[in-house]
C-alpha cells in the first residue's frame, strides 16, 4: 500500500514554497501566509484522508478481489445511510455522517478567509466540486486497479456540501470578532 506521506510532504512544501517566495517578495502579508500554511497542511491532510493509502501491489489486489473486499459505489441519495441504520449499523452510520460534515467545515471557513471577494454560493460550490473530484477519483481509481478500494458515494458528497455550508455559517458568526482583532485578510493583501 502506498501511504500518504510522500503526497502530503509535497502539498504542504508547495504552500511553504510558493506563499513563502509571495511574502518575502512582500505580496502577502504574514497573516496571509499563516493562513495560507494552515489551509496548505488541510488540503494535505483532505487528500490523505480521502484517498490513501492506495493499493498497488499486484497480489494484493488480486487477494482483494478474490475475496471480495471491495466497497460498493453509492449512487443514490441517503441510500448507504439508510442501509447503516436497517442494518443495525447506527454508530457506522453516524461516524460516517458526522466525519463527512467535520472534514469539510474548515474548507468552507477558510474559502472567504483566503478570498474575501468570494460569494457564499461560490463557496459552496467550489466545496462541492472539491468533492466531487475526490468521489471521481475514488471511482476512477476503483476502475483502474480492479477493485473498488474506496467508493464513490453520493452521500458523501451531501454530507461534504453541508459541512461546508456549516463552515460558512461558523465564518459568518465569528466574522465581527475576526474583523475587530485584525484576522482578517485585506482585499489588498490579496494578490496571487
């Protein structure tokens, strides 16, 4: 199984990197480049989550499909939920609901953070194309070794959606106190 280490050592490297260079060139301020290495080390650890460790090794995946270990894809809304719950699964179902939503809140706090011009539908579609691309990749993934190691599920996909949306409204609520100690990112000290 190929972990993710090496990929989140890249992510977080490009943010320390690339924003570094904008700040000591001086296009971002301090604050901007913190939050842009917080955000970095998320998406790290989004990808990671998400996506590893990923299967290669061609034994073990021929194990996995004889025994049949692969997941099942989700195209139905609240299908794989409903199926937990009948089931007798609920603390699978909740787990899964819950760290759903918990995974997507700092994406959707940060986005007016990082880009105070961005409207709240923006947001949350850029949340849900983020994803959406993680579902794909999962699927496409599935297809490309012969067993689906992760599964693409709409319900996650849901879930995703809103705890963005619950980020936004966290933002939204925190906003005066954010704005009145000087948290907050300048229009003009966003340039990228």
């Amino acid at each position: 199984m190929l972990n993710g280490l090496f990929p989140s050592i890249i992510i977080i490297l490009f943010f320390v990197l690339f924003f570094g260079f904008k700040f000591f060139k001086g296009s971002i301020t301090s604050l901007n480049y913190y939050y842009w290495i917080i955000f970095g080390v998320y998406l790290a650890g989004l990808v990671v989550f998400t996506l590893f460790p990923f299967p290669y090794q061609k034994l073990l995946i021929e194990t996995m499909i004889e025994d049949k270990l692969g997941l099942t894809h989700n195209f139905i809304p609240f299908n794989g939920i409903k199926e937990a719950v009948q089931s007798g699964y609920f603390p699978v179902a909740l787990k899964q609901i819950g760290g759903n939503i918990l995974l997507f809140i700092p994406l959707g706090f940060s986005l007016p953070i990082l880009f105070s011009k961005v409207k709240k539908r923006i947001a949350i579609l850029i949340s849900f194309l983020v994803s959406l691309t993680i579902e794909l990749i999962q699927l496409i993934a599935g297809k490309l070794i012969g067993y689906n190691y992760r599964a693409f599920d709409v319900d996650d996909l849901l879930m995703n959606t809103l705890g963005a949306t619950i980020g936004l409204l966290v933002f939204k609520f925190l906003f005066g106190y954010l704005k009145k100690n000087n948290l907050l990112i300048n229009k003009k000290q966003q340039s990228l």
